[in-house]
C-alpha cells in the first residue's frame, strides 16, 4: 500500500489480487471483535474476484483501511461488500457487516427462501453470517421504528422500503435463532418487530417494484415456521397468496387483452410466478397447506341477507 498508494501519481489500479492481513489473535480477542467461541483465521488471506480487473480509488482506500488499521478499531460496512473477495469475513450485526478474521457460516442454506430464489436466477436473499448474540440484543433493546408501530401513519415508497430491509432483518435474526434451537428468543423478536411494525403501515403484502414486499414477507413467513409461530405465519400465508394471486389475474388480463400495456410489466409478471414458486416450496417444506383465502360477501348480497333477517 505504501509503495503503490503512497506514490504522487494518480493510482487508479494495483499490481497483485492476492492479499494477506496479518492477524494478532491477542489484540482482537482483547478488543472484542470476535466471540469467544471463534476460530480466528490467522493470517486472514483473500483475492479479489478474477472479473473484476480495474480497481477504483475507492477500492483502494478500503483495502488501504483494512491493512492499516491492525484490528485496533472495528470495520464496519452498510452491505455485505463481497466486490473486493473478502466476503466471506462479513458477518451481520443488525443493519450493520463487520469484517472479522473468522471464517463464517453460511446460514441461507438452511432457508428454502433462499435455495429456490438463487435457482430461478434472480438473486437469493440478503440473508448472511449473524453474530446472532449481537443480532439480538440490537433488535431487541436498541431499534426504533420511527412511528411505525403507530396506526395510520404514512410510509411512501422509499421509506416502505427501508421498513421491509428492517422487517427481514427481524425475520432472518428470528429464524437463525430458530436453527440453533433458540426458538423462545426468536419469538421474542418476530413479537417485537409485529410490535414495532403495524401491518396496517406496511403490509406484509402488496404489490411493489419486482415484488419487494413478498420477497421480504417470504423470508417472514419462513422464519415464523422456523419458530413454531403458527398464528403469525398462517396471517402471512394468507396475505402472500391473496397478493400473488389477484397480481397473476391482473397480469393475465393484460396479456390477453391489453398486449401492448403487458409488456411494460412482462418482468414483474415474472417475478410475480417464481415468488409463487417460492411461496410454494416453503409451504412444502413446513407441511401446510396453501391457505383457502375467503372473499368478502358482495355487498348486494349482504344487504339482502340482512333485510331478510
């Protein structure tokens, strides 16, 4: 670093992909950046991904970062940054990734949410390693929801959509804990994040861009099965396929009889059919049933039925 970055010259690329950060097992231990549990990876070694060929000043500074800080101070990212290979020593801490010298787990294996979405190609989910210690005592004692627990407030689009990230932040922390066998905990954050997030404010589903909204309820729903959360995955369950199924209806009308405005929303459609996929293989997976959703009385018919009375 010193002999590249510390040049005058304008550095926009660097000599090697192959990095190794040294690791002074005593100094992070004494710091507190991994649990006691943990097996360090000393030293800690990655390489950047072999398409990616160019490395910007912003790379740089970040790679600069890691070899100078000597695990003094804890690093933190806002994204499980994987673009420079040292991803797999991300691990989640709430909204928050920090780099540790540990070799992590991989825990979306355990999700059917995550196996079928990478399956169709469009992505898994964002579910990563937790410090799931960590995880749980942030979610429980230091989130807020910015008066979203509050009935009728409006969320638009944008902020709707930092509440799903918050709501599958809930979701994959309650179901993570549910694998290790710790399911009162998990209830404990799937009523906390029902407690801090009423659906009236933000639905668990709806239709949204490349349907965000039942992407998110999906990992919800997984993670309520994984507790044993019968009432709340079965409200889930009957809000995604309402959701899934009046959008498929709506689709199909335009591709039949409004073909040039169906193609603007060919995407979404199909991403409308793989979620059904999804929601499907979860519903296999928890052996239930797809939920019989039950449509309101016309209000013709109520009428007339309660004059008859």
């Amino acid at each position: 670093m010193k002999n590249v970055l510390g040049k005058d010259d304008n550095v926009n690329s660097f000599p090697v992909k192959r990095f190794v950060v040294p690791v002074d097992s005593s100094v992070v231990r004494k710091n507190g950046l991994v649990n006691p549990s943990d097996e360090l990876v000393s030293p800690m070694p990655f390489e950047i991904p072999e398409n990616k060929n160019d490395l910007n000043r912003a790379d740089l500074v970040i790679l600069n970062m890691i070899a100078a800080n000597n695990w003094k101070r804890p690093i933190y990212f806002t994204s499980p940054w994987g673009d420079l290979g040292f991803g797999q020593y991300i691990r989640k801490e709430g909204l928050s990734f920090r780099l540790v010298p540990v070799k992590n787990n991989f825990p979306q294996q355990n999700w059917i949410v995550d196996q079928v979405m990478r399956q169709a190609r469009i992505g898994g989910t964002a579910i990563r390693d937790n410090n799931t210690n960590k995880m749980y005592e942030n979610l429980m004692n230091k989130f807020k929801f910015g008066g979203a627990n509050l009935g009728g407030v409006y969320f638009d689009e944008e902020n709707r959509r930092h509440l799903l990230t918050i709501r599958s932040t809930y979701a994959e922390a309650a179901g993570n804990l549910a694998d290790q066998n710790r399911k009162p905990e998990a209830i404990n954050i799937l009523n906390k994040a029902e407690a801090g997030i009423n659906p009236s404010n933000l639905p668990y589903a709806m239709p949204s861009r490349f349907n965000s909204h039942n992407q998110s309820a999906l990992i919800y729903l997984e993670a309520a099965y994984k507790a044993g959360d019968q009432k709340l995955a079965q409200k889930l369950s009957t809000a995604i396929k309402k959701d899934l199924d009046d959008q498929k209806k709506y689709y199909d009308y335009l591709r039949t009889d409004k073909e040039d405005m169906f193609q603007s929303l060919a995407t979404e459609a199909q991403v409308n059919d793989i979620i059904q996929q999804v929601f499907d293989a979860v519903q296999q997976k928890y052996g239930q049933k797809t939920p019989v959703v039950e449509m309101p009385e016309a209000v013709g018919n109520a009428a007339d039925s309660t004059k008859n009375k």
